[in-house]
C-alpha cells in the first residue's frame, strides 16, 4: 500500500520489546528508495528533545492504515484485543472482567494486566489491503 505526506498509520513494530505493539505516527514523507517512509508519531517523543515528537525512518512493511474505529463494542472474555499503554496499542486477549475492569494477557511478555472499557479496542489486522477482525 502506498502512503502520501499526512496520512495517518500505524507503526507495527518488529523490534524486541516492541512485538505486538502499534504506535499512531503521520507520514511526513516517502523516501527517494521508495520502500521506506518518514514518520512522526503522534505519541513518541525524541530522547535528545523531550519537547518534541520522534521522528524515523520506517519500512513500508512496518506501516498500515488507522484501524477502523469501533463505538460501543462487546468485549468478551477470549477477545483478542488491543490495549493503549506506554504511548502505544498492544496485543492482548481477555482473560476476565469485573466491574468494567478488563484483565487482558499478553504473550510478548508473559504479563496480565487490568485496563478499563475506554483503553481497549477489538484487535483488527492487515491482511491483503482488508481490515479483518480478530
């Protein structure tokens, strides 16, 4: 898929520590090589300047569109789902709920950590130009 100058993504980490998160980021630019794009992230900041929003250069197959947006959406136990944490949304699935509070597990860490309704959406993916709900 082809980016342009403003659009809004996702960046789909491949680092360690980073598998199974995504950071919303806008295009700034594509490079002259054509497979990588320049990116601000909307929630990362830069180590030399606080102040300021990270800016890199990605991989194309790092970068996907925003998911689409899910307004009042049953979250079950099993749900795999996306949880916003450190600045980033992270793969997880429902392992209990109580009260409004969501228990979700996370494979990547081997963690179980509790969130409300409003930091959690469906996990969707990528697949073939089509968003698929997991």
């Amino acid at each position: 898929m082809e980016f342009v100058k403003g659009d809004q993504v996702e960046v789909c980490s491949k680092e360690d520590g980073f598998l199974g998160s995504y950071f919303g980021a806008t295009v700034v630019s594509k490079t002259p090589e054509g497979s990588y794009y320049k990116i601000k992230y909307k929630n990362l900041v830069s180590d030399t300047d606080q102040s300021k929003r990270l800016v890199e250069v990605i991989s194309a197959d790092e970068l996907r569109p925003m998911p689409p947006k899910s307004l009042h959406v049953l979250i079950r136990c099993g749900d795999k789902v996306d949880a916003f944490d450190k600045d980033g949304w992270w793969v997880g699935e429902v392992t209990a709920v109580r009260r409004n509070i969501y228990s979700v597990y996370f494979s990547t860490t081997d963690e179980e950590l509790e969130y409300p309704l409003y930091s959690l959406r469906k996990h969707h993916e990528w697949v073939n130009g089509s968003w698929v709900r997991q």
